[in-house]
C-alpha cells in the first residue's frame, strides 16, 4: 500500500493511539506489515472491523480533498508530528495538518470567549511579543482571549497553531472562517479528527488536552469556571510545565480562576518578558518587554478632554464598570455621566462591555 494511503487508513481508524505504532516501529514492523501487526494486538472493536474491511470510497474521497486544500497528514512516525505527544498514552496516532508543520517550542494561550476588551488586547499583546521573540503561540479558534492571541502572533508574523474540533474540511465555530484561512497561509491548523467530523461534545476535551500537551507552557487570561482552558492547564500540570495567569479585579468574576491559580503557585505575569524568562527564550527580551500595550487611538481631530472628562476616566480605573458605579463614584447624575461616555466612547478612550459595562482603554 502506498504511503499517502496507508496513512489515510491509519487517520481514519477508530482510537487508534500513537503507542501502537511506536510499538510497530520498536518492533522493526515494515509498512506493508503494519495493518498485519496492528491487527495482531489488543484494538478497540470498531478500529479492528476498520482495519479488517477498510471503506477505499471514502480513503479515495480523503485523498481528493487533501491534494486540492493542501491538508496532510502526519503519523507518530512522521517528523512534522509533534514530539511531546509521543510521550503520552492518550495521544492518537495521526494528525491532520493544514499550513506549515507545527512550531516548538510554543505558548499555549487561553480564557475566556467572552472576553473583555481588555482581556482580548492582553492577549493580542502577549502573543505577539512572545512570537516576536520566537516563540509560537498555540490556541484554538474560540472568540475571545484563544483568537485574539492567534491574531496576535499573526499580526506580527510569528507561528501561530490552532488546534480545532470538526474535521479539517470544516471550520467551528463558522465564524472564525478568515482566521482559519489566514492560519492555513501563515501558521498551522491541526485536527485529530477525520474530515466531515462534526463538533461533538467530547472533542472538546481532546482538543484542550492536545493544547496543554503541545505548549510548552500555559498562559491563562480571563478563565470562567467552565473554561477549556482548565482542562488544557490541568494536562500543562501533568506534564509538569509553567502555568503563567494574568492577574484581575478581586471584584472581577472573569479573574477569579486566574487568580486562584496564582494563589496556587503559577506566575502572576504583567509583561512578555517574564514568561520568556522562564521559558529560557532569549532572544529579543528587551525588544518585547518594551512593547507597549496596544490602544486605540482618538480619532483624527478629536479634542483634548477637560478635567471633568479626565476625573471620568479616573473613576473608572480599568476595570468594566456601568453607568451608576461611575455616578456613585463621581457625585453626578447617570444621566451625565451617560453623556460624557459617549464622547469617550467616539474618542477610543473607553468601550462597552456586555451587561451595560464599560472599560478604559487609555
């Protein structure tokens, strides 16, 4: 059996885990023994009817669609396939890969999907003077803190890696579409799971725990309860690697897990420059940790603000807050303070946030 389709066979069987063909290989298994020698060992039902009555319809169809949207796919066996998951059990046997071979080390970077602006320009900002150091980022294609720290590394051409849950013919969530496209041009898309797959509800797990098990580090901003990026950390934990958290507001419920995490012993971290110390990445340390967050710029002709504005912009810290936090703060009715948030608003000093909020941006 040719290669392309031994390993097209191997990606489509059920369960089928990396250790079983480091085993074959331990073992001086040739190619055209493999299905032989796999079938000679302890397999999952639906991996052994598979292997046993292959469907070639639909080995051809993949092969198809892989030539004409540059998508390959990788086995343990492979040297694009990442190193560290063949130091795990759980780990499967092939990826598939669209886009560049997947870059190590990488930062694996994820929060929240309904990240604040602030959290999102944190991100951005850490993924792209980490890359700019030479480290990669890796995320998956969620909105929020994970595709805002994608973008990050691309805006700065640096290696960026997504690791998704459908298929790689397919794109969740849909509207990630540009993102996924520019990953394909610029950085790496990865999949565990055969073309046509759907998002189901497992996968989700499997795609966390791939995050966690490819960074060689963790750095979490804005994590909910519910996150995926507590399953990502916990496999960081396993492997024993940093966990770095963006510390936030005590009153704050999108930083409750960030900062129990630094009460639990990962690294409160403030600047680029603190996780690349830890990380041993040298290189352009002080061109990153110069970086200045970036912010939105008043638009051209806008006005300096008086003092009142200013007090305004004090009282607001930054941190979300609504309208009648800030009149309580200030002394002033809601409804000027209303007004004078729309003025910061049009200048790109402030932005709404979800339930009525607002957040300072400079």
């Amino acid at each position: 059996m040719e290669p392309a389709r031994l390993s097209a066979l191997l990606a489509r069987t059920p369960g089928l885990r990396a250790a079983q063909l480091l085993a074959a290989r331990a073992a001086g298994v040739s190619a055209s023994n493999l299905v032989q020698f796999l079938l000679g060992g302890p397999l999952p039902g639906r991996a052994r009817s598979w292997l046993e009555s292959p469907n070639i319809h639909l080995i051809d169809s993949d092969l198809r669609w892989f030539e004409a949207n540059d998508t390959r796919i990788v086995t343990c066996l492979d040297p694009d396939f990442p190193a560290a998951l063949t130091l795990l059990d759980w780990a499967p046997a092939t990826l598939y890969l669209s886009g560049g071979p997947p870059v190590a080390p990488a930062l694996a970077v994820m929060g929240s999907r309904q990240a604040s602006t602030t959290g999102a320009s944190t991100a951005h900002q850490f993924a792209a003077e980490v890359a700019r150091a030479g480290l990669g980022v890796i995320s998956s294609l969620s909105e929020g803190i994970d595709a805002a720290a994608l973008e990050g590394a691309l805006s700065v051409s640096g290696a960026a890696i997504a690791v998704g849950v459908t298929g790689p013919d397919r794109i969740y969530p849909a509207q990630q579409a540009a993102l996924a496209a520019r990953l394909r041009a610029q950085g790496c898309l990865i999949s565990p799971f055969p073309p046509a797959s759907p998002p189901r509800r497992h996968h989700f797990a499997i795609r966390n725990r791939l995050i966690g098990a490819l960074g060689a580090g963790i750095l979490v901003i804005e994590a909910g309860a519910g996150s995926g990026a507590l399953a990502a950390l916990a496999q960081t934990r396993r492997q024993q690697r940093p966990v770095f958290a963006v510390p936030g507001s005590i009153r704050d419920p999108a930083a409750q897990v960030c900062n129990q995490l630094i009460r639990s012993g990962a690294t409160l971290v403030q600047q680029s420059f603190e996780i690349l110390s830890v990380l041993d990445i040298h290189h352009s340390y002080q061109k990153a940790g110069s970086c200045q967050r970036p912010r939105r710029q008043p638009r051209p002709g806008a006005s300096p603000l008086d003092n009142k504005y200013e007090m305004l912009l004090d009282a607001a810290g930054f941190e979300p807050v609504d309208i009648d936090v800030l009149a309580f703060r200030t002394g002033w009715s809601a409804h000027t303070v209303a007004s004078m948030l729309l003025l910061l608003e049009l200048q790109g000093r402030i932005a709404p946030q979800p339930g009525g909020r607002f957040c300072r941006l400079s």
